[in-house]
C-alpha cells in the first residue's frame, strides 16, 4: 500500500475518533463528570498535534 493511501487511512480514522468523541460529549449534555472529561481530552491529545484547538472548539477547557 502507498503511503499516501496509508495517510488517508489515518485521517478517516482519526476523523471518526473526533466524530464518536463528539458523540459522546453530546450525548452528555455538558454534564462530564471530571474524571470523563479528562479521559476523552487525553484521547484527544493522543490523536493529533492541534489537538488544543479541538478541545478548545468542543468546549472541554
């Protein structure tokens, strides 16, 4: 497989963890408890490099 097809790969991948994590904050209304919240901010870090525009935009700060 080319890398550029293993890099789109990632990206649709990392796009769905945003997509289910959005999911799950939603779902939750704003009422995260804090030991949740720190959970899906450290999957957050752990996909990308911005990810503190993401969590910035999602409202979890």
């Amino acid at each position: 497989m080319s890398e550029r097809k293993k890099e789109i790969k990632r990206r649709r991948k990392r796009r769905a963890n945003y997509a289910a994590l959005k999911l799950k904050i939603a779902k939750a209304g704003g009422k995260l408890d804090s030991p949740i919240k720190q959970k899906i901010i450290e999957k957050i870090r752990k996909l990308s490099l911005g990810a503190d525009v993401v969590i910035k935009n999602l409202g979890l700060e």
